[in-house]
C-alpha cells in the first residue's frame, strides 16, 4: 500500500483508534490535579498532515483514558458533552477525514445511556468508545445491560478501550505494558459469562490493542460461554457437542480487532489465528504513537498480513 497521498493516489487507510485532545479535556484534567505535561499536542490540522503523509484517508476520533469520568458524575456529563459537540464540529467541518466515537460518563449508567443516545441519535456520530473498567466498574458487568441494550438498538460500533485498574488492586508501573492487554480480557470475559455478546449480537465491537490477550486465550476465554453463576450451561454444552462448533471461540471470531500494539510476529500470528482479515481494522493510536511509528507499524502489518488491510475510509458496515 502506497502510504503517501497524492492527487491520483488519495489516502484510504480507515484508522478507528485515533484520540483527539480537545482543549477543554486538557483543561479538565489540570483542573483535577493530574499531570498533563505527558501528554502528546494534538490539533486537527497536524493529525491532517499526518495522516496525509501515512495515507490515512479517515479518522475516527475518541478520547483516550482516564476518559471523561473523574470521580464525579455531574462533571462527567458535562465533559462528555462538550467533548463529543467539539467531536461533531470537527466531523461536520472535514467530513470526508474525521468521524467520532462519542465519550461515555461510564460509570454513570443514566447518564452513559443519556450520552449515549444524544450522541448517536442528535450528533450522529460513528459510534461510542467504552473502556474496559472505571475504577472497577466493567463493560460487562450485568448492572450495564441497559446500555448495552440502547447501543445495540442501534448496531452501535463499539470500541473497547483498556484502562488502568484501580491503583489499589495492581502494581501501577504494569498498566501499559500488562494490564491493558489483560484489562481487555477481563471486560471480555465477562461479556462472555453473562452472555452479553449472546443477548445483543447487533453490536458491532472492536477490541482495542488487538483484543490484548483475547486472540491467545480464545479458547480458554470462551469456556465461559458454557458457564454461569451457579454451574454450567449443559443445555449449550449438549447443543454444541453435537454440532461440534466452540461457541465460546466463535464469540471471538464473530468481533473485530484494531491493530494497535499487534505489530509483533507472536501477536500478529494470534490475531490471524482468531480474526478473518476483513475483520482486521487498522488502528494508529495517534498521537501517542509517534508518526515514525506509526508510518513503521503500516509497513510491517502491509507485509504480516501479505495484502492491504483496510479497504477505504468510509464508515465501517454492520458487521464489521
């Protein structure tokens, strides 16, 4: 794939994991305390500029973590707001470069679900962006049913993000190198035992950071496809012996996969082993990967899936 955009050559790269850093988030964040002088500058006219070069024809723009919740509800809502307006604005004004995947108050589930729908039903945005946990609170977890139920009303693209846990529970240093790829699992995991990917197939999930772990432990995941709370599912376990299908596998493969952090021979092979190539998404992670790398990145997954990956930059279909 040609990664330079030329007049004859447009950019068709789709990127669904691209964070924007509104103003009004970093201002946010200062507010609460915590250090923003980690954070990479982020503007749309630079993103066009490199997304431009890397032949990124489409971003679809999220907030990355802590998210919009940060300890309070009220404030959550509003930031949630004000972040997904300044989404829309920036999708009405570069329609063809920038889509949005709103901001939920989760935790919050009335206002998740408010957000939820004013975002995709008022803004019209692409879809939602949900993390893994908030301070322990999980998609999955039962008590989120009913926004799960209102974004699969509406075959919502989702995409699951990792978050940190709770400082409380794990060794903070871990967070970006094991407990992202591990905090995917668990909120998976959990989708699968309480049969949430079962009760609303119609929402069309990406896993971020190529599912973490869940492409390798598929399998093992999926047996809690036959599992519930007080024993085993053996109505389901009896059905799929006789079919001789993995239902609990067959959940994995039904999702799709982002490709960030999948730049490794043994992740690669995993996510090829689980996800058909159509249901690979390329994800950039700008800007807190570096344009060198993510130009890299592009080059080696061209090569590792040994044929181009992402069709064009318009709004991902149902299913995908």
């Amino acid at each position: 794939m040609n990664t330079q955009a030329t007049e004859s050559n447009k950019p068709t790269l789709l990127d669904v994991h691209h964070h924007m850093i509104p103003p009004m988030y970093l201002r946010a964040l200062a507010e609460k305390g915590m250090d923003t002088g980690g954070i990479p500058e982020w503007t749309p006219e630079g993103a066009l500029r490199i997304m431009d070069r890397l032949g990124i024809g489409k971003a679809l723009l999220s907030i990355s973590p802590p998210g919009v919740w940060l300890g309070d509800d009220e404030e959550a809502r509003k930031l949630a707001r004000s972040c997904n307006e300044y989404g829309a604005s920036l999708a009405k004004e570069y329609p063809d470069r920038f889509g949005v995947l709103a901001a939920l108050p989760f935790p919050d589930l009335p206002g998740a679900v408010a957000e939820a729908v004013y975002a995709l039903d008022t803004l019209t945005v692409d879809g939602v962006i949900l993390f893994s946990n908030v301070q322990g609170k999980y998609v999955g977890d039962p008590e989120y049913d009913p926004l799960i139920a209102e974004l699969a009303r509406r075959k919502t693209l989702v995409l699951l993000h990792p978050n940190a846990v709770p400082e409380d529970e794990e060794n903070s240093p871990l967070y970006p190198w094991a407990e992202y790829p591990i905090d995917v699992a668990r909120a998976w995991a959990r989708m699968i035992l309480n049969d949430t990917l079962v009760r609303y197939p119609d929402v069309r999930w990406i896993l971020g950071y190529a599912g973490g772990v869940v492409p390798f432990m598929a399998d093992r995941l999926g047996r809690a496809h036959y599992a519930k709370t007080n024993g085993l599912r053996w109505g389901r376990i009896a059905k799929d012996l006789v079919r001789r299908r993995n239902g609990g596998l067959e959940l994995a493969k039904g999702v799709s996969y982002d490709t960030v952090g999948a730049t490794n021979a043994v992740t690669l092979s995993s996510l090829r082993q689980v996800a058909e190539h159509s249901r690979i998404r390329f994800g950039s992670n700008l800007p807190w990967e570096s344009e060198e790398r993510v130009e890299s990145s592009i080059r080696y997954l061209e090569d590792g899936l040994a044929r181009p990956f992402a069709e064009n930059a318009e709004k991902p279909e149902a299913g995908a």
